[in-house]
C-alpha cells in the first residue's frame, strides 16, 4: 500500500536505550523525548539536582540564582497533565524544591518542555502559523504555562456565576482580559482555541481554558494534579521555565527581541494580571511585562545534558 503524503513525511521518534544503574543485566527502552526525560528524571536527577540546576542557562545579563544553594526538599513531577485541548497543556516535567537563603526558605517550581528533534526556531515554525498546534510548539507551550501560573497566583478560580456546571468541581479558569491580551495580536501566531463556536457555547465554563484542580470539593482531595498545583501556588514568583532542545546556543540569549533579520526566534509574550477588584473576575485586568523584565524567568539546556550516560559529563 502507498504510503500518503503526510505518512511520508512524519517523523519517527528516536528510541533511547539506557542500562539500568542497578542492574546490569536490564535497559530500559526510553521512546521520544518524553521517555528520554522520564528516565532522566527518575534514575538520574535524584543524584544530580544539584548539578543540573547550576548548569541552567539564563539569557545574557542574568545570573543564575540556583548557584550555590543547599536544598532542602524536593519532588519530581513527570509528563503532567494540565489540559491537553481545553486547558494549559502536557508539560514534560516539573521539579518543586525548597532552599534556604537569608534563614529564609525559597520555595520554587521549575517547568521543563524537552524537544529533542528540534531547534525552539523549528518549533516555533512561525512561517506556517502553528498549522502543528499552538501547544506543540515551546512559544506557545510556555506561554500556557505562564497564562496558568498568572491565573493561579491572582487566585482566579472559577466563578459562582458557573456553579451549574462545575457540579461541586474546583477549576482553575481563563479570565476575560488573559483570553483577549493572547487572542487579539493577530500579527503573530495565537492561540486559536477561542473560535466563534466555542465562545458561543452554551456551557458557560466550556467557553473559557480551564483546568480542574478538585474533583470532590473536598479539601484534602489527592485526585489529578491538585499535589502539583498546591505546590505551584506556594511559590509566589519563583516560578521559571526551562526548554531542553537541540540547539547549540541558548536561543533566549538577547537583550530585547531583535534578533538578526535571517532568525525567526520570537520569545515567549508574558503577561502580568493587575488587580482593580477582588469581588468580580471582569475587573481584573491584563497588562503586557517586558521581555526585558520577564526573560530572568526562563533558561535553557542542550538535549546532550540528558542524552549522555553521565548527564553531567560533556553535555554542551
């Protein structure tokens, strides 16, 4: 049988064959990317936190605040689930940790998108305008991040205005002025999830990006991602965002968005939420923060970092 255009041209993933630190007798077959970074943050991390922290690199100008830290706690998330279609997305990883500074403790939450095959220019692919999906590239994955983590933090959860549809559900929904700020800039690629269809549903909650957070209501629920989000939420700021991709250069790495007039690199768009009420979600408000301001929260890896036997060793 022939073999169709669009079979033709996709690409197989690579499978990553890694022995077992234990056992020498065993390997452990990792498929993609993610199998790739789920054994590396399960068999090796533990061992190298420290390590892998300190070798993350911020853009040009910033330093890392990871240097020298002794932590104190730490909990690895792998391949989470925030809402694949209607939500923010399937991040590779996360990593929470804790670290004394000042006799202060520093909670802080690092989010991981690993692409293996490609550069973040191929990602971000701006020529096709996201024909792959606005969630598969890193621009857009990190910008969902961002949008959740801006939403979270303000405690923009669902309103009572929707409770016929939240059947004593918790969730952590969209607000009207995020929606616009990443629907409206239509000279670039956007996010597409609000089409005319979805904005005129007649489930209210089904119109919004929206991730359930408590299945039961009930306080001390332990189902999907409440544990991650619970952990997120303690971490104020400290939140930052870490692409491991197959460039050889930190593509983060200007001071401002002009980048040379052949490169296509546009950086994450970062929004900050002004609060002017606490009592009605519509008079929250959305302003745009700088990437100038916004770049000290991403960093970067080469995927050698986690490809090598010894993740610590010869990974530019």
């Amino acid at each position: 049988m022939a073999k169709s255009k669009k079979a033709a041209k996709s690409k197989t993933a690579k499978m990553y064959m890694k022995p077992s630190k234990e056992n020498s007798q065993f390997e452990f077959g990792c498929y993609s990317e993610r199998g790739l970074m789920s054994y590396f943050m399960f068999i090796d991390l533990p061992k190298y936190l420290p390590e892998f922290l300190q070798a993350l690199k911020f853009p040009k100008g910033v330093g890392s605040p990871f240097n020298d830290i002794t932590i104190t706690k730490a909990i690895i998330f792998s391949e989470l689930d925030l809402g694949k279609k209607e939500g923010f997305g399937c991040p590779d990883g996360a990593i929470y940790f804790e670290y004394k500074k000042d006799d202060k403790t520093i909670s802080t939450m690092l989010l991981i998108e690993v692409k293996a095959n490609e550069t973040y220019e191929e990602s971000y692919n701006p020529d096709q305008e996201y024909k792959k999906g606005y969630n598969s590239t890193i621009k857009g994955q990190f910008e969902l991040r961002w949008r959740m983590k801006e939403i979270l933090l303000n405690k923009c959860f669902c309103d009572n205005k929707l409770t016929p549809y939240t059947k004593g559900k918790k969730y952590l929904r969209e607000i009207e002025s995020v929606r616009d700020f990443y629907v409206e800039d239509k000279d670039q690629p956007h996010d597409r999830f609000y089409s005319k269809n979805k904005m005129n549903a007649k489930n209210l909650l089904a119109r919004w990006r929206r991730l359930i957070i408590n299945e039961t209501g009930e306080e001390n629920d332990e189902s999907g991602v409440k544990k991650f989000i619970d952990e997120l939420q303690g971490c104020e700021n400290e939140v930052y965002f870490l692409v491991i991709s197959k460039d050889t250069e930190n593509p983060f790495d200007s001071d401002d968005q002009n980048k040379p007039t052949n490169s296509k690199v546009v950086f994450p768009r970062c929004s900050t939420i002004k609060k002017e009420s606490h009592i009605e979600l519509e008079e929250y408000s959305c302003e745009e923060l700088p990437w100038k301001n916004a770049k000290k929260q991403f960093c970067w890896l080469p995927i050698t970092w986690i490809e090598n036997e010894d993740p610590t060793k010869n990974r530019e």
